[in-house]
C-alpha cells in the first residue's frame, strides 16, 4: 500500500471514531437526462465541476445491452464500470478483453490515450454505473492502464463494497494515488448506515437506483444528491430495498478542459491527448475493436 492510502486509511478511520457531528447537508439534487438505457446524472459541464475529480456518471439500465457501446476513446481521464446484474463482454486497445458477470468491475485508465468497447450479451438484463475520474496532472498523459475484476477480488465493510480508494480498515485492489472513496451499498428497508468520509474530503455525492433514502431531511429516490462542502458524516435511513453508490474526496485542483470523450487540465494537455486518440484510431489494434461493434 502507497504512504498516500495508509494516511486515507488512517484519517478515515479516526474520523468515524469521532463525537457525532451535525448532517451533512444536500446542496443539490438531480434525476438526470435519459436517452434509451442511460441516464446521465452529471457531466463534467455541470455537476461534475462542483464534486471534481467526480466528473461525470451514467447509470445504465436495460433488459439487454441491443448493439453494445460502440468503440470510442478516452484521454486524460479513468473511467470505472460496475457492474451491478446482467454480463457483457469488453475490449480495449491495450489487448484486454474478455466478460465481465454481475458484481465485476472495469477500470480503465486513460491517460495519455485508450480505446475500449462493450460487447452485447444476448438476453442479459443490465445494470450498472460508470463513473469518470479527472486524473491529476502528472497522471493525465501517462501510459494507459486497464483492469477487469470479478466481484470476489471487491471488499466490502458492512454494507459497503470498496470499488475506489479506501474505507476504515479496507481498500480496493485499484491502485490511485488520489484521495477518495467510491462504495456501491445496499440496505434492507429500515436499515440506518452511516458514511464517513476522510477528514480531507471537501466534496461527497450519492447516486440512488432502487429503493428511497431518508437523507438530511430529504426523501430521495432514482436521483443524484451532491452534498455541501466539508468532511461531516452523511446519514442515511433506507425505505424499501436501497441499492446506491457514494463517493467522497479530495477535491480536484485543477480546472476541467474537455474533449469529446476527454477531461484534461490544459489546452496543452488536451492537444497532446487527442492526438495520441486520433494516432491509435489507425492502428490495427483499434480497427480490431471497431470491426467488433
């Protein structure tokens, strides 16, 4: 474990051992835009500039995945994909491919430039989040790297599987020298649970597929809800069978230059960036992965 996770690790820690302090609170709420399967919750033009490095999320739903998602690059960012039910198949431009089942995760980061495809898994119902990360900078334009994770190598605490970073006692298997925790958590109707982010974290979200929440006084349900700066604990009381993903960190320091399909934090890196795509998009590796969709 990197001196960055044993601190996290460490603060998180004493954090939750801490005299109880006042809620935090809600400072946004949104149910995002559907377009058939997806809904997008935020994007880096508009929540994803409030609760950077957390960029951007679609939740992804559908009796099945139809065609796939077409092969497309990245650069300057890490993408991860949890799968929550159903399989589908995954490739990318670094040689990885292969399926990910129910539980799995796929991380992807970009760097200096990536392309990956989702293959359809016939009569597979699908559900699942993917989240973007704005890399720092001395991360932004390094090689790319990609892992696929099956759901036994994803550690929970309670009723929280680690998918990024570290909570209490444990930490995902992703190495990310940033401070953050991203969980998937669920709850049994009338379950209270209580997150406690790192001491250092100044932005926190949750993002609500199944069931309600009781949240600072607020009901929420099949929404996004950002919450105000600071490091207090976020209390949650569950209505029904509660299914959600939270996230807290540090936060980004760097503004948001977008791309396309790329977050990066200079023109100059964006330049660098898209070219590199725009290289490995005449590569046989990538003409492969197209000849796929």
């Amino acid at each position: 474990m990197s001196a960055t996770h044993s601190i996290a690790v460490e603060t998180a820690s004493a954090h939750a051992l801490d005299l109880p302090q006042p809620a935090r609170k809600i400072v946004h709420r949104t149910r995002g835009k559907r377009h058939g399967p997806i809904t997008r919750l935020m994007s880096p033009s508009d929540l994803g500039e409030i609760v950077k490095p957390f960029v951007f999320l679609d939740l992804a739903e559908a009796d099945s995945l139809g065609g796939g998602f077409k092969a497309h690059p990245h650069s300057g960012i890490a993408t991860h994909t949890t799968l929550l039910k159903g399989a589908t198949g995954y490739a990318d431009s670094t040689g990885e491919s292969g399926t990910l089942a129910e539980g799995s995760v796929e991380w992807m980061r970009a760097g200096a430039g990536v392309w990956h495809t989702g293959l359809p898994t016939e009569n597979s119902p699908l559900l699942g989040y993917q989240l973007w990360l704005a890399l720092p900078a001395e991360l932004e334009l390094t090689p790319p790297e990609s892992r696929y994770l099956g759901a036994e190598m994803i550690q929970a605490v309670g009723p929280a599987r680690i998918l990024l970073g570290q909570y209490q006692d444990r930490t995902s298997p992703i190495e990310l020298p940033m401070s953050l925790t991203y969980l998937h958590v669920r709850l049994s109707d009338g379950e209270r649970w209580t997150y406690h982010p790192g001491s250092d974290h100044d932005v926190a979200w949750l993002a609500l597929n199944s069931g309600r929440v009781h949240v600072d006084g607020a009901i929420l349900e099949r929404e996004m809800a950002v919450f105000e700066d600071g490091a207090a604990p976020i209390d949650i009381v569950a209505e029904g069978s509660v299914e959600l993903v939270i996230a807290s960190a540090a936060r980004h320091p760097h503004p948001i230059v977008l791309g396309y399909y790329s977050v990066h934090t200079s023109e100059a890196a964006l330049a660098v960036g898209e070219a590199n795509i725009a290289d490995l998009g005449r590569t046989p590796e990538v003409a492969a992965l197209r000849a796929m969709d």
